[in-house]
C-alpha cells in the first residue's frame, strides 16, 4: 500500500508569498496519476491539479505541480487571501484504491 | 452548471444503520465513476468506496469493507451510501465525488453531510 507523506503539516505565509507543498510518495508512482485539491472549511474540495502538472478547469495560473517518482511539488506562486485552505494530494492505484496524503495547512 | 448534493445524514445510535444520497446536477451521471469520500474531524480526506458507470463494479478501502455498501441507481440519477453497524469512528463529513477521467482525479465534489455516531 503507498502512502503519501506531506510536508510541512502547516505552512504559516502572507499574501504575495510563494508556497511550496511537498508530497512524498513511501514508493515510485506514475506522476498519471498524481492529483492535488484545495479545501476550505465547510465547503466542497477542489481539483486543483491532475496527472502531477495538469491544471483542472479554472484553476489560476498561479497553481503549479510538477514531480515524479516519489517526489511531488504544488507550487502557489503570488498566495492570495482565499487561497489559505488545506491542500491535499492524492493518488490513484491499483487494486484500484486512492490515496490521500495528511494534508498541508496553507495559513496567514 | 454542474454540482453534487448530499443529503441523509443526522445523529444515530452505534450499531445502527443510515443511508446517505448524493444527487448530481447539470451532467450526465451515468457517464460517470462515482465516490465516497469522509472526513472525520480534526483530520484529513479518507477514500471510502467507489461505484463505476455501470454500478456493477465496486471497490472499498479497508475501513468500509463489509459494512458499507455503495449503490447508484442511473435511472434515478443517485449515487448512495448504505451504512451498517456504525460506530463513533464513523462520525464524519461524508462527500461525494465524481471522477472526472483515467487519471483517477475527482473532479467534482459536494458539499458533504455530517453523521454523528453517538448514543
């Protein structure tokens, strides 16, 4: 079973700032399917990246994710106010199972 | 535009049973795989069961095996969450989810709807 480590557990940044999310898979996966979400309290989590480095429709340009084999990265460019959530990454196996990392606290 | 609904949850006793309902909108859901998702709280996404477009094929995480059934019905448009033999470990935000292609990526989500498990 692969699991997916993230780090750090909460990133403390201001607007403006560069954020930098890691997620570290326990063995080599096929960065197809590597995805990452954005999720705020109470509300419905977002797609923000597939396949490793693919945005989902919509998404700002200032979300970037890019990796492979066990090393996965989501990069936040410029952070605006309503992107401090917690972000997730996740895989898709087989078996088939998914898989989602701890998750990573983007706060002010 | 395209959204997801849930609705069923509430307060039950452990060792009791609910059944949760997510209602699609605005696509053709049964084109689609479908998705339990929960978050128990204080900590992060847990995969639950999955239902692909034909609702004959199903998986479920280790959690779920045994006492969960998930359930779609195409000419109702509803995906479902049969939940058995609750326990407090069960109390959570349960999300449905709609994967959006091969690469396993759920691309729409619902708002969620909470169970507590208590007596």
């Amino acid at each position: 079973e692969i699991v997916l480590t993230q780090s750090p557990g909460t990133l403390s940044l201001s607007p403006g700032e560069r954020a930098t999310l890691s997620c570290r898979a326990s063995q080599t996966i096929s960065s197809i399917y590597l995805a990452w979400y954005q999720h705020k309290p109470g509300q419905a989590p977002r797609l923000l990246i597939y396949g490793a480095s693919t945005r989902a429709t919509g998404i700002p340009d200032r979300f970037s994710g890019s990796g492979s084999e066990t090393d996965f990265i989501l990069t936040i460019t410029r952070l605006e106010p309503e992107d401090f959530a917690v972000y997730y990454c996740q895989h898709y196996g087989s078996s088939p199972t998914w898989t989602f990392g701890q998750g990573t606290k983007v706060e002010i | 535009q395209v959204s997801l609904t849930e609705s069923g949850g509430g307060v039950v006793q452990p060792g009791r049973s609910l059944r949760l309902s997510c209602a699609p909108f605005g696509f053709s859901f049964r084109t689609y795989d479908m998705h339990w998702v929960r978050q128990v709280p204080g900590k992060g996404l847990e995969w639950m069961a999955s239902i692909w477009r034909d609702g004959n094929t199903k998986y479920y995480a280790a959690s779920a095996r045994g006492r969960f059934i998930i359930l779609r019905d195409n000419s109702k448009s509803s995906l479902y969450l049969q939940m058995n033999s609750l326990t407090a470990g069960d109390t959570a935000v349960y999300y449905c989810a709609r994967q959006g292609g091969d690469t396993g990526a759920f691309d729409l989500w619902g708002q969620g709807t909470l169970v507590t498990v208590s007596s």
